[in-house]
C-alpha cells in the first residue's frame, strides 16, 4: 500500500480531524527508516479503522519537515485535531513502538470521554455516567473511562470501583488515579471495629465518614490534625489517605491547594 504523502494539508491536517493520523520523516538513504517503515506499515494496516499512516519523505518535502521541527530522522509524529500530540526519533524496537503507540493514539471515543469529563467537572454525575457506561460496554480496556467511572461508583460500590481500576495501563497519571481510588475503595469497605483503639480513633472515623458524605475540606482538617497527634495510627494510614484525596480531587483542585500547606507541616511537626 501506498502511504507517501500528497498534499500534507489533506492527507494530515484535515484527516487528523476524523482519526488520528501517524506521520513518518523518513529518506531512502536513511537505513534506520528503512529498517522503522515496514514495523510502522504492518500497524498501520492492523490498526487502518483506528488511525492512518501518511510517509513523508524529506528529500522530496523539506519545507514540511522544516515546519515541524525535523532535525534527525526517522522522525515519526502523531497528528490529531490539526496538531502533533506525540512523537518519537529513531528506529525503535517493534515491542518498544507497539508499547508508544497503545500509549499514544487516542481512543476513537476522545471526544466522547471529553464530554463526559466536562458534565463531570459541571457536577452533572448522572448523565456522565451514561456516557462512560456506554463507552466502556464498546471498549473495556480503556483505563481512563474504568478510572472516570470508578470515581463515580467509589462512593456506592466500592467493590465494582476496585474492580475497574485493577490492571490499568502504564500511564502515571493513571495509575496514580488507581492507586488513590484503591485506598478510599478499601477504607469505605472496612468494618469499622477493624480500627485501633487510640485517641484519635474518633476523629479518624468521622474523618472517614466525611469522605463518604464527600466533605473533603472537614476530611483532611481531620486527617491532618490525626497526622500532628499519632502520625503511626493505622499504619499512618491519615498520611495515605490524604495522599489519596489529593490525588482523586487533582493536584489543581482548590480543596488539594488548600490543605497542601497544613499536610506538608503536619508531617514534620
């Protein structure tokens, strides 16, 4: 199959609009891109419904590859929405490439999963839900949609909110997403008589119910005042958990920026 480009401004501009579009800066005296091309040509043609292969060849299109910032090749740049959202240099390995691209190339249910980010952002829980419900029937993998989902159900059924994040890909985001909502999973799910007897068990649990209501300003004031008084009670389990809100809410969350400040003290009292 032919993939050298013809007018870089439909066959990767426009078409980045409707799926993803990998572009590979290659030469023909270029022996690593000739070694890269035939790896990138067969998942292209395995993955044909999910993204396309355009091939630019450097002698023939300098401007282009001055445009992009071309300085070694092969030179391979994923375009979406008009825009290069990733890139490598080098011929690398086919396990190493078939790794950049799962990591890469976004799910052809992007604009979808925006969506249901921005009704979530809005408060609007329920018709977010429905979105992601459906996304996910149609792809079971995608670890953003489980981790967006499990955020949703973390607070009714913890078990299933367990369960989505298990196994999530190698995004750090991601999987520090799932870690955070494994903690709060599993202490809503404790018994309550599972807790050490101390001083500050009282406090610890009305912190907990506090997450349950969602209260996160009165959990972590809690919290942080358990850390200043027995920073070891539950196997500094008040640390963890504050750890994990912050990560839940996002580092840019007004309530992580507030409390930020006291946890960091707290620990060092």
């Amino acid at each position: 199959m032919n993939y050298e480009v013809k007018d870089f401004q439909k066959d990767v501009i426009e078409k980045s609009f409707d799926k993803p579009v990998l572009v590979d800066f290659w030469a023909e005296w270029c022996a690593p891109c000739r070694m890269l091309g035939p790896i990138i040509e067969k998942f292209a043609e395995e993955n044909k419904e999910e993204w396309l292969l355009v091939k630019v060849d450097t002698d023939k299109n300098q401007e282009v590859a001055m445009r992009y910032g071309v300085r070694g090749i092969p030179n391979v740049k994923l375009f979406r929405n008009g825009e290069v959202i990733n890139e490598f240099t080098g011929a690398l390995p086919e396990p190493a490439i078939k790794e950049w691209l799962k990591k890469s190339i976004p799910s052809k249910f992007a604009d979808r999963i925006e969506q249901a980010k921005v009704l979530l952002k809005n408060r609007n829980i329920s018709d977010a839900k429905i979105i992601l419900e459906d996304i996910h029937s149609g792809d079971i993998n995608n670890s953003e949609v489980r981790i967006l989902l499990a955020k949703i159900l973390l607070f009714d059924d913890q078990k299933e909110a367990l369960r989505l994040v298990q196994n999530v890909d190698g995004n750090l985001n991601n999987i520090e997403q799932a870690e955070a909502i494994s903690t709060l999973a599993e202490l809503l799910n404790r018994d309550k008589n599972s807790f050490p007897d101390s001083g500050v068990n009282e406090k610890y649990l009305s912190a907990i119910a506090d997450i349950q209501r969602k209260d996160f300003d009165s959990a972590l004031t809690k919290f942080i005042d358990v850390i200043r008084a027995d920073r070891s009670y539950d196997d500094d389990g008040a640390r963890k958990i504050c750890i994990a809100i912050f990560k839940y809410l996002g580092e840019d969350n007004e309530i992580t920026i507030k409390y930020r400040r006291d946890f960091g003290s707290a620990l060092y009292v």
